[in-house]
C-alpha cells in the first residue's frame, strides 16, 4: 500500500469505530463518517446532507498527461447477530484512466450501480441497500493551467423524504474521497498557489471536501480530495501501526485501553466488525519495540522558509 493510499484509508475510516470497539455500544450501532453524500430527493426534500460532492482544482500538464482518478466512499450495512444489530462497512470504488485531451473534448461520465445484497455468514446477517449515481470529470482550459472539476452525485430512489439521518445513511456515499494523479503534470496547491495563478486558484469552489497535495513533500503529481481538511502533503504518524479510527486520540492510550477490555468484550470484537477484530488482534500481538516507539516521539517543527 502506497503512503497516499495509508492516508487516505485513515481518512475514509476515520470516526469508524470509536472505543471500545464493541458492537454492542451505542456509539457504534449508527456510524457517523464525514463527507456523506446523500439520495437526492432526501436531501433536496430538506436533508441535512447534500446529494453532490464536487472537487474543483488546477493542473498544469505536461505532454500527453493523462488523469487517473479514484472515487472512494462506504457503503454502510445493516448487520445482525442474534439479538444484537449494528452497522459496518464496505469500501466501494469508482476508477478511470483519462486522456487530458478526450477529456478537454468531452466530460467523462463514471456510472455507479450497486445492487441490493444480502449475506449470511454463521449467526451474522449482513444487508446492503442499493445505489445510484455517477460521477462526472471534467476539464476546462485556462490560462496557464486546466481547471479540472469531479462531481459525484448520490442519484439512488429514496422514497420515506421524512426518514432520519441514520436511516438514509445506508443509500449514501458516506466518507466520499478523491484521488487524482497526474502523469506527467502538476496540480496547483490551492491554499498556497503560484502568483500566476492565484486568481484561478480563489475561483476553485469544491463541496464537501478539501483538495491538497499528497505524496512526498516537493511533489504534486498526485491530489487528495477528503472532507477532512488537512494541509499539503499530510503524512501518518510512522510510529502508528494501523488504524484505530480517531485520530484525536494517541495511539498508545488507545493500544492500552484495547488490552484491559474484559473477555466477554473481547469476544464481542471477535465476533462483530472485521475492522474491530483487526483491532484487537494486532494489538494483542505488539512487540515490546512497537510499544516503546508508540511511548513518545520528539520530533522539530519544519523551518519556515
């Protein structure tokens, strides 16, 4: 896995699963994920979601560029385990390879079609809702640069208008990222862009997400667009050794809270969310070197130029 892929992944699970990880607890019966994006007559009929996610950025080509692009969101299930019932997720993707030029002549149109499923695995009963959608990628010329523009649009028939939040959330998008990477080409920082192009830059508008530069600091062939605002070039911790979903929280507490979980807790991750059971497995299964680089770490703040 790639480091922009760590990221993101961090990013689209982040607020998950919270402590302590049981599918049992309230907290984690109905998931809360930044960037939702919801069925359209839901949300047009007074939702507190909206039904679009836009990304607006800028990209200086090089010869023959061409975009891929990477749509990434969770589809929420309803999962059923005796009398216990909760919801997980899965990690759905919308994926394209683009010549700049087709694209300057013609949007780009991805479709998004899940079918209802079901599934049944031991005592545990997994539902998924259907989805509808598509998302759109465009490209428009500008002065010095492309203004480049991905929309995804949650089209999936929703009748009960009046339904609460957590009863739409499995027919949304819910944690909808972006990837794009360019090759060869550079994507413009939005929040520090060149005099150039600084004009363009302010006239960028996304909805429900923050575009930045990702990858090894100095390079910007590659753009993150998460609902999470972070700066260019965000990096994960080297000392984490794997997700535990809240980032608010430092990894060695948590690591430590997981151990003093009681059997029958324990036993209730094991049987309930993946997610939850990698939790507690590899932090069972840490070595002492892992503890100690988790202990604390001092690190001196980059110079400002």
């Amino acid at each position: 896995m790639s480091d922009v892929d760590a990221l993101c992944r961090a990013l689209l699970y982040e607020g998950y699963l919270l402590y302590p990880y049981t599918p049992g607890a309230t907290k984690n019966r109905v998931r809360w994920t930044f960037g939702a994006v919801a069925p359209r007559a839901w949300s047009e009929a007074g939702g507190c979601e909206g039904w679009r996610w836009r990304a607006e950025c800028l990209l200086v080509p090089g010869p023959d560029c061409r975009l891929e692009v990477s749509v990434r969101f969770l589809h929420l299930c309803r999962c059923r385990h005796g009398s216990t019932e909760w919801e997980e997720a899965s990690e759905r993707r919308l994926e394209a390879s683009l010549a700049l030029s087709d694209l300057l002549r013609i949007p780009a149109e991805l479709p998004l079609r899940v079918t209802p499923q079901r599934t049944a695995e031991g005592d545990a009963i997994r539902r998924w809702e259907a989805l509808e959608g598509r998302a759109l990628i465009s490209a428009q010329p500008l002065a010095g640069a492309i203004a480049l523009a991905v929309e995804v649009q949650n089209l999936t028939p929703f009748a009960k208008l009046d339904a609460p939040r957590e009863r739409v959330m499995p027919s949304s998008l819910c944690s909808t990222h972006a990837v794009l990477r360019a090759s060869p080409g550079r994507f413009c920082s939005l929040a520090d862009p060149p005099p150039s192009l600084a004009q363009a830059a302010a006239a960028c508008h996304s909805i429900g997400c923050w575009p930045v530069l990702a990858g090894e600091a100095g390079r910007d062939d590659t753009l993150l667009c998460s609902p999470i605002i972070v700066e260019d070039h965000p990096r994960l911790a080297p000392e984490s050794p794997g997700d535990l979903f809240d980032s608010s929280e430092i990894d060695e507490l948590l690591s430590l809270r997981v151990l003093t979980l009681s059997e029958q807790e324990k036993a209730e991750l094991r049987g309930g969310d993946p997610h939850a059971r990698g939790i507690l497995e590899r932090t069972e299964h840490l070595t002492p070197a892992q503890w100690l680089r988790l202990h604390g770490t001092l690190r001196t703040p980059e110079a400002e130029p």
